[in-house]
C-alpha cells in the first residue's frame, strides 16, 4: 500500500510508491553528463573568459578553488526602485543581488566526492566568507547556494562549480523552513532538526554519521535516493562550525556522492544549502543541506498538485547507501 507522508516540519506531501518494485539498479543513470562545448570556461588557462575573479583558494601558487561572478547572472547588483506595485496584484521589485560561481577544483573531470575532505572544507569555508561578504550589503537579505550537477541536474557547463546568488528578500522555501522551525521550537523548547536528526539515526532511514554529523534519507524523500546531511550540534551556518565539525560534514558528503557516482552511475543532482540568514531578529535554522538525485521526472501531478510521488522510499535508499 502506497503512503502519503508528510515533510517533517512543513506542509509538502509525498507518495511513497513502494508498489513498482523497482530495485536501486534500476535507478541507474544511462545519459553522458557531458555538455558539448569547446573550450571550458573554468579550466586553468581560460581565467581571462570569466568575468573578473572575486577570490581564490591557491595551493603551490596556483589556484585550487577559484571564486567569479556568474556570466550570465539571474541578478544584478544595479540600483534600482525599490517596490513597484501596479493595481491589486502586479508586484515587482528589482533583481538585485549578486550572482556568483565557485569552482572547487581546477581540474575539469572531477567532481567534489574527487576530492580530499580537507579540500571540500576549504570550500566551504570560500562558501561562508562569500556569504559573509554579500551580507555585508544591508539591501541583501540572504545569500542562495547550490550545486547543479549533470544535464538533467540543470548544468550548463561540465566542469563542476557551485552557485550563489545573494537576494533582496528571505526565499520563501527558506521562510517557510524558518517559520515552521520557530513554531516547533515555541512549542517543544528544542530545535527541530536537532531533534529530527537524533530520531532519525536510530531508524532505517539514518545512513552515516560521526561524533558531529549525521546523515539520513528524509521521511517525505520526494526524490529517490534523497539525503539530508547536517551538524549534530546545533548551529546556523558554516561560519559556526568548528574545523573537526566541517571536516565531518564534508566526510559525509563525499561519501554519500561517492556512493551515488559509482551506484548509480553518475546521476544528475542539485545540492541545496540552508541556513539561518545572519541579521535576522528570531531565525535560528538549524543548518543542514539536501541532496537531491534527479532520477525522476515531475509531471502534471507533481506541478499541479505539489505533491511529489516517488517510487524509492527512503528506508530503502538509505539501506543502498549503507550497502
Ligand atoms: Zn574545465
Ligand atoms: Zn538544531
């Protein structure tokens, strides 16, 4: 019998479609992740076709991790009016904001799990003090990370890169993540994805964790082979982690996406970042991020509905990680 459960804390429902009986081979990923293109952009020796770069992470003077406005950016840091409303229900605001590229490796075939993890925590650091510095700018309100992986995954360019775009207002998914965050946290004294986390690991759905981080496959997974990884203590953002707390983290991450690269043969996927937006009065969002595998297509259900349907539920997933 197929379940429709309930995320944890928000109002996002999916189908468990235990039904099909489809194993993890047969999630196996069949497309080539290249993306045809003649020269790649962020491969050493092409710096001068990026726009001028914003930092670097150098190692024996050449650069490791390189940091640089996105070419074609969904935002700009262009002044403009404030709040235009025309009529009842036309409101626009200007896409203010900056839209960045961090490239964690100079080399074009590797990917973050390629890496060792006390590389991956340099990125996060470059992620942090990027965030950081956008902060710094009072019109913005919060600072977007992600990671598009493979076509499917939304990738334009092969060559594996991080993506950041600082915004003029709080996103709604984060706000709702925020908000109902709060809401548990007046009722039960704690917070929920500390409690979240410590409940999970004890299921089937609890995949690795270490003195300092966890990570599960998330009760309403709405894609198949969906892991959520956050610190065990309780912080709001990369900038409050110490070193053995981030080295954990980026430990777990590589070996979740070792595992889905040679598993699943290289599938497609977005990493999303959430955390706790600096200035704000009550938000204390327990920082943690989504792996989302893009093995599935949404339909008209899923667009329409909002409800997602997935045919992997997460005990299983999580089960094929621990294999
Ligand atoms: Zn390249
Ligand atoms: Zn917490």
């Amino acid at each position: 019998m197929n379940e429709l459960r309930k995320d944890y804390l928000l109002n996002r429902w999916v189908i468990i479609s235990k039904g099909r009986g489809k194993r993890p081979q047969d999630f196996r990923h069949e497309e080539n992740r290249e993306v045809k293109s003649k020269v790649c952009f962020f491969c050493p020796g092409n710096e001068h076709l990026t726009p001028p770069e914003i930092c670097r992470v150098e190692e024996n003077s050449e650069w490791i991790i390189r940091c640089f406005p996105n070419k074609f950016p969904a935002v700009t840091p262009e002044e403009g009016k404030l709040i235009e409303n025309s009529g009842n229900f036309l409101t626009s605001i200007p896409a203010y904001g900056e839209h960045e590229v961090i490239v964690e490796t100079p080399e074009h075939d590797k990917n973050i799990d390629d890496l060792s993890a006390g590389h991956i925590v340099k990125v996060l650091d470059v992620c942090s003090k990027r965030i950081e510095e956008s902060m710094n700018d009072k019109k913005i309100k919060y600072v977007y990370i992600f990671k598009n992986w493979g076509i499917e995954g939304g990738a334009s360019l092969s060559h594996t890169h991080i993506q950041l775009i600082s915004l003029p207002q709080v996103p709604g998914a984060v706000q709702e993540k925020i908000s109902a965050s709060k809401k548990y946290d007046e009722k039960n004294k704690s917070c929920p994805y500390c409690d979240i986390s410590n409940a999970e690991m004890k299921t089937k759905r609890g995949i690795f964790e270490d003195e300092h981080a966890a990570s599960f496959a998330p009760f309403a997974s709405r894609f198949p082979f969906e892991v959520w990884i956050m610190p065990k203590r309780h912080v709001k953002g990369i900038k409050d982690m110490t070193e053995a707390e981030k080295y954990s983290f980026a430990k777990i991450l590589k070996k979740i996406l070792m595992k889905l690269k040679t598993m699943l043969n290289d599938p497609p996927y977005n990493i999303l970042f959430y955390f706790a937006p600096d200035e704000s009065d009550c938000s204390n969002l327990h920082f943690h991020v989504e792996i989302c595998p893009r093995l599935a297509k949404w339909a008209g259900f899923e667009f329409g509905s909002g409800i997602v349907i997935n045919t992997m539920s997460p005990e299983d997933a999580a089960e094929f990680y621990k294999s």
